[in-house]
C-alpha cells in the first residue's frame, strides 16, 4: 500500500510544487521581459520623436518658402502697377488733358480714352481704366470686355 499511496501522492504533490514555482517564474519572465519592454518602449519613443521633429522642420522650412516665393510674386506684381501707373500718369494727352480749360477739354479727353485704350490692349491686364475728378466723377473710362477693349 505504501507504493500506491507515493504513487497517488507524486501527482498531488508535483501539482502543489507547480503551484509554488509558478509565482518565482513570473517574477523570474517580470524581471527579464519589463525592462526589455520599457527599453523597447523607449527607443520607439525616441525614433517617432525624432521622425517628428524632423517632419516639422522640413514643414516649417516648405512653409517659409512658399512664404517668400509669394512675397516676390507679389512684390513683382507690385512694381509692375507702379510702373503702369507712372507711365499712365506721364501720358502726354493726360498733362495736355489737365492744362486745358474744361470747356476746351473735350477733344484732349477723347485724346487721353484713345490712349487709355491702347494701353488696355497693349498690357491686358486691367479690367477697366479710369479717369476720376477731384469729386470722384468719371470723366474717362476703358474697359478691357474680356480681351475686347473698348472705350466707354
């Protein structure tokens, strides 16, 4: 009977024995496999950061370009009117136009709306050209009508 009751215990006992071990190998796996993971952690920290950083640079730098580029575009555009209207306004019609008396005028604006309209269908870039007086009235206009200049 002695060998069957060491028979019947062995099972009881290995299982009971399992159960003691258990605990010490998942603290053993615990201590192994934490630091591993925070170390693994970690260093997938550190590359999307640093991939981040970097992706911001690189968008902040495309930024700051399109920024300049649109300056010079706007710049450029900018000189170009100045340059129109310095030209417009040293027209010889326009200073005849100005010296003359407002009843003798009426040829010398006629004369000014023939260049105004030259001038529209040399640059076709301006939808209209005008020319107020001191109240705001329209004395003088031109209007490009879609590649169609004509004086109004």
């Amino acid at each position: 009977m002695s060998s069957r009751n060491q028979n019947q215990c062995s099972p009881l006992l290995s299982t009971e024995a399992t159960r003691r071990a258990a605990p010490s190998v998942i603290r053993r796996a615990l201590i192994t496999f934490l630091p591993l993971l925070a170390l693994v952690i970690g260093m997938v920290a550190i590359v999307y950061f640093t991939q981040t950083r970097a992706q911001l640079a690189m968008t902040r730098q495309a930024e700051s370009n399109t920024v300049d580029l649109q300056q010079k575009h706007v710049l450029s555009h900018i000189a170009s009117v100045s340059s129109d209207l310095s030209y417009l306004s040293q027209m010889q019609s326009l200073g005849e136009f100005i010296n003359t008396e407002r009843a003798d005028s009426a040829g010398h604006l006629a004369d000014l709306a023939t260049d105004f309209l030259r001038f529209s269908s040399s640059r076709k870039v301006y939808d209209q050209i005008r020319l107020l007086d001191e109240n705001g009235m329209e004395l003088a206009r031109t209007n490009f009508n879609e590649g169609n200049p004509g004086i109004v």
